[in-house]
C-alpha cells in the first residue's frame, strides 16, 4: 500500500471550493466557533495548571498547548460515548475536546477523590472516562495502543458495525515494542482502528532524527499494511478531513489507519523540564508562529465567524470560568485515608 | 462422572464457558487451527470460528494487550502464552495494565481477563521451555495468580477465572497435561479462586505446595506414612492473595512446615509463606520451617542427568520431610 499525502476529502459532505474550508467540509460556524472556545479553554487550564505546580497544589503537569488543533480536529471525528479514545498523557485537549470540563482536568491535576479520571490516583496526564469512552492509560509509553487494538478485535467478534477505536501517541512512541505488535495485529486484522500520531519532534529531550530512523512516521504505515496519512497539526480542519476520513474507513470495515500530525511542542515537556537545554533559543522563540489557536482565531476572524472584540469578550468569559473551576477544585477536601483500599478487586 | 486428563479439563472449560457465554474467546499463538502446541485449544477454533478461537502472530504483549482492550468492550478473553518462560514480553501489559485499571480509574473501568500459561519442567525443555514464573506476579495487587494441580480443579477454578471480574494469570504445569487423570464432571461448575485445598490431614507436619508438586508431596507423604510420619499436605491452588487462615491453622495444628514449590528458592512464594508462619504462628512453632525448591540456577538442564539433578521429586520431598520429624 501507498503512503497518501493527499487528504482526500472524498468522503466528506460538501465539496465546493467556494467555500470556506470549513464548510466544505461540513462543519458549521457554532462548531468552528466551539472549537476555537474549547482550544482556549484547555490551553487556559495548561496555565493554570503550570500556575498552580508552582503553589505546590498541582503537582505534575503535562502540556498540551500546540497539539489542540490536532486534538480538537480528531474530536470531531469521534462519537464520544460511542467511538472508543485512546488517549496518551499528551491529550489534556482531546479530554475536553470529548466532553471533560475544565473543573474535571482541575480535579485530575490537583489529584482530588472527585477526579473523575482517577480518584486522584494517577498523577496529571491520564484522562480517563468510562461514559465518554475515553480508556484509562498507564505511565507506559505505547503501551496503550495494543487496547485500541483489542477494541477493535472486540467489535469484530461481536459483530458490531458502525464503530470504531482511536488511539494517539508520540513519535517516541513508535519506537516501542508494544506499539510494532498493536500496528501488527491491526494490520494482519485489517480491524477498525485509527492511529494518530501527534508528532512533536520530541521524546522530552531527544528529537525526532534520534529516535526516528525515517522522516515521516506515516511512511512507517506501510510495513503493516495500512495508508499512512501526513497533516498539518496545527491545521484543525486538515487533521478532521484525515481523521474523518480514516474514521469512515475503519466503520465501514476498510480497515486501519496511520495519521501523523505534524506540530510543535510550545512548552516543556512538563513541568520538571526545561526545554531550553536542548531547543536553541532561535527555535524557541519561533515557537509563537506554530500556535494552533492563533491559526484559527485568525481563520475566525478572516471569514467573519467573530470579530477582535468578541474574541476578547470570548478570552475573558474563559478566564472567569476558569477562575471559578480552580477555586472549587481547590475547596474539594482530600479523601478519607482508608480510600488507599478501594477498587482493588470487584465484588 | 467422566474421567478426563488435566489438559481435557482445561479444554472442557474453556469449551462449557464459550458455549454458554457469547462473550469469551481464545487467543494466542497457534491456538485456532492447530489447536494450541499442546492441543489444549484443540477443536474450539472448529466449534466456534477463527474470531473466537484467535490465531495471533508471536507478539505476547500484543495477545494480552488486546485481550485487555477486548475486556474493556466487556467481553472474557482468554489469552494464551505458549509458554510461561515468553510471558515477560507481556509482563508490562499484566501488572501495569491489567492489573492496575480498576484501581488507577477509581473503579470506573475493570479487567476480566484470564492468561493462561504452561509452565514447570520435567518435559526436556531446558532453560526456555521449563521456567516456573509465578514469582514475577505473586506481588501484584490487583492481579490473582491461580495455579491447579487436579483435573476436577483445573477445570474449576478455570471457569471461575474466567468469570472474575478481575486479571487472573492461571499457569498449568505442563507435565501434569497428560500424566492426570481425574473425575471431572460433565457441566460448568466453579472453585472458588483465593482457597486452598487440605488435600491429606496429618498431625505432625504440613507441606504447602502446589502444581506437579502437590502429587510429589503426596507420594512423598505416604512414603514417610510407612515410617510413622504424620503428614498435613495443603494444595495452594491461589498463590495470590494467599489463604492466609487455612495455611496458619494447617501449621497451627502440626507444629511443623515445609514448602515445596518448583520455582526457585530465592524470591519463590516459600518466602513469603515463611514469613506469614513467622509472624503469625511463631509461638506454634517446634521447627524452623523448612523451603525445599528448585535451586537458584536460571531453570533445568537439556541434559538428562542434569535435569533430574535439578528436579525435586518424591524421594527429595520424603527426605526433607524425614529431616524435619526428626528436628
């Protein structure tokens, strides 16, 4: 099989060049407008996040800031609550994207009972909600991948149609051991699965030339019998044509998919790295150019979908909703010690 | 009621629950067609179809990676792992996923899933087709290490494996497969998981084995019987969570323990029975207690002498426990 750096968009509604991108696609203004809200929303909860470490009251934190386009994009092509997520811990704006609230991810980062990922087990970083379809993951880099995977294996012992699973991961990722073997079995399978790699260029420290023995990881898709797919991570609407499209093939039985999205990692790793140790300050400061919500902020604005002072109105509305989630996640009481023994072993 | 083998009771498990139970299925390596290397499989992929009777290519994290995803969607995998010794492949997947995503989602998800492997020597299989790798999982919460040694159990605590809501490892020792011969009965039946089994009542000594060893034990303990040596033999069956009451008031009652397991000494489950003696039946005690196992070498020997230097069997068992009455 071919590797297609087209995204075709074939399978998508409307196809009239007329029209803004958008709409060729079949996306309304309100779900462009919502996206545009939602990536502003989790990228506020990022700062909040990196704000509250810094108090000692949030004690991990991942970034997701540069790769929500890419989460918002795929979110689109997901039926939450019916398509399974497999998320990494890179995925803070998929988890909203999907229908977590900001006070959700606050309770997760402040590691409170309420937090619905994990009962404030997991550290910050594993989303998690059995009513959204959003699968629980360990700290285990690509060892997720293998129960998208198992989903999809699921759905074609039960006979289900109509469904599919979606997994996301690193570039690093694809170095694993675990990662060959799900690409495998979903390959010799042709099961309904969809991979998207939210390639950064970065495992922490190491860049992709150090970890990644070929330039593109789509170019990987190949050795297990699927199309590997190219798009620009910052580019909400081309990662949905891609994502929509894979998700359409893997429902209607045509089998797997390898998206690697390509994007920038605006921030540190976490908030236990400094990124200005292996990124050059010239490369760090065109980081500013690569953010995805200015891209489509911009996209808003040029086709008339709000103006500069909605978008402020917009900005501030977020921040007091915000404001309000960390103050209630903060007010949550730490849970009763014995607590350390539930949900070992079901009834 | 029907005699079977150790390996036919597996199989009428595995082929009772599928009957009865949409939701289980087989997987692994050679397990459809061929019907398993040792043929424990043999028949379900006839009987149920290739996508309930799993033929998956040589990837163990992969077979039980996607069992897990599989009992996410709610269905009962069984997945197969050839052999005990090429289980550490998926060791990331059974302890940190498995046996972890009850607890690491507060209860929200949960892991029904049974991976079954043949493990122990006495087969010629060397240092790869002969290792006891119980110990690797006998200290993870959340998991449940099942281990039987009769026909009428293998079956039962199967089915019961197979219906628990939680990651059950159930290792079979692949001598046993074809060597026992038991009453199994016709019909889907359960031995509760985290019980043992007093399988011979004795006053002077206890032995807590289990696997191949229980049936050694046994041999043994009527060898010694002769002798006027009263021996209590308790059949593990669960090596985790332990049956903490029924091994303390085995030790209680007799005064005097030995463990026999074909695991290595250092690091195998006799520690840790040793040390809940210790802590818990100390005062009870007339002897120090006694750990007989495999020693500390990386698994037996493809030479034949070296093999059977390196297996307990009856005539080791019967010594030790001769060293003991006399302590």
């Amino acid at each position: 099989m071919s590797m297609q750096t087209d995204t075709s968009l074939a399978s998508l509604p409307i196809n009239d060049p007329a029209l803004p991108r958008h709409r060729q696609l079949g996306l309304s203004d309100e779900q462009v407008l919502a996206a545009l809200a939602g990536m502003q929303r989790v990228r506020n909860v990022d700062d909040r996040l990196w704000q509250l470490s810094r108090q000692g009251k949030a004690h991990f934190v991942i970034t997701s800031a540069g790769h929500e386009a890419t989460q918002f994009g795929c979110a689109w092509a997901i039926r939450a609550g019916h398509d399974y997520s497999v998320p990494y811990y890179r995925d803070m704006a998929l988890a909203l994207a999907l229908g977590q609230t900001p006070l959700d991810l606050l309770l997760h980062g402040m590691g409170k009972p309420t937090d619905p990922a994990s009962g404030g087990r997991q550290m910050f970083g594993h989303f998690s909600s059995r009513a959204l379809r959003i699968v629980s993951g360990s700290s285990s880099v690509g060892s997720h991948i293998v129960h998208a995977v198992g989903l999809a294996l699921a759905f074609r012992i039960t006979g289900e149609q109509d469904i599919a699973a979606i997994t996301f991961f690193g570039e690093g990722a694809t170095s694993e051991g675990a990662w060959h073997e799900g690409m495998t079995i979903a390959g010799v399978q042709q099961l309904p699965v969809v991979f998207v790699c939210e390639n950064n260029g970065y495992a922490i420290s190491v860049p992709a030339h150090r970890e990644v023995p070929v330039r593109d990881v789509a170019t990987k898709a190949a050795g297990y019998g699927m199309p590997g797919v190219i798009v620009d991570g910052t580019d909400i609407f081309a990662v949905y044509a891609a994502a929509h499209t894979a998700m359409q093939r893997a429902r209607s039985g045509g089998g797997p998919t390898l998206i690697e999205c390509k994007l920038h990692r605006l921030r540190p790793h976490s908030n236990a790295d400094d990124h200005s140790k292996y990124r050059s300050p010239e490369e760090l400061a065109a980081l500013a150019q690569h953010d995805p919500i200015d891209k489509l902020r911009d996209y808003a604005i040029l086709h008339g979908l709000l103006d500069a002072v909605q978008w402020q109105v917009l900005q501030q509305q977020i921040k007091a909703e915000v404001d309000a989630a960390t103050l209630a996640a903060d007010q949550v009481p730490d849970p009763p010690l014995e607590s350390l023994y539930d949900h070992l072993y079901g009834a | 009621m029907p005699e079977l083998t150790f390996l036919e009771a597996i199989r009428s498990a595995l082929r009772d629950e599928m009957t009865a139970d949409q939701r289980v299925f087989v997987l692994g390596q050679d397990v459809g067609v061929k019907g398993g290397v040792f043929l424990v499989t043999d028949g379900l992929y006839q009987q149920f179809g290739e996508h309930r009777a799993i033929d998956m290519p040589i990837a163990e994290a992969g077979i039980v990676g996607a069992a897990i995803g599989a009992a996410l969607h709610g269905l009962r995998p069984v997945a197969e792992i050839q052999f005990a010794d090429y289980i550490q492949p998926a060791v990331d997947q059974i302890i940190n996923e498995a046996a972890k995503l009850r607890y690491r989602s507060a209860g929200d998800w949960s892991c029904p899933i049974v991976v079954r492997a043949p493990f122990g020597s006495g087969i010629h299989g060397a240092l790869y087709h002969s290792q006891s790798t119980e110990a690797l999982f006998t200290s993870t919460p959340g998991l449940k290490v099942v281990i039987p040694a009769t026909p009428y159990d293998a079956k039962g605590l199967l089915i019961a494996a197979i219906r628990d809501p939680d990651p059950v490892v159930f290792f079979e020792h692949k001598q046993l497969y074809r060597t026992i011969r038991g009453e199994v009965p016709d019909g889907r039946y359960t031995v509760p998981l985290g019980t043992a089994a007093v399988r011979r009542t004795g006053r002077q000594i206890s032995v807590f084995t289990y696997g191949l060893m229980l049936h050694h034990s046994l041999t043994a303990a009527e060898q010694v019987a002769q002798e006027g040596i009263d021996v209590e033999v308790v059949d593990l069956r669960t090596l985790y969570p332990l049956d903490r009451e029924t091994i303390l008031a085995s030790v209680r009652k007799t005064s005097k323990a030995l463990i026999v397991h074909e695991d290595n000494l250092t690091g195998g489950i006799g520690g840790e029975i040793s040390a809940l003696i210790g802590e818990y039946a100390f005062e009870y005690l007339d002897a120090p207690v006694r750990r007989l196992a495999s020693p500390d070498v990386p698994a037996t020997a493809f030479n034949e002498a070296l093999e059977a230097h390196f297996m307990l069997n009856p005539t080791k068992i019967a010594h030790a426990l001769r060293e003991l009455a006399a302590y």
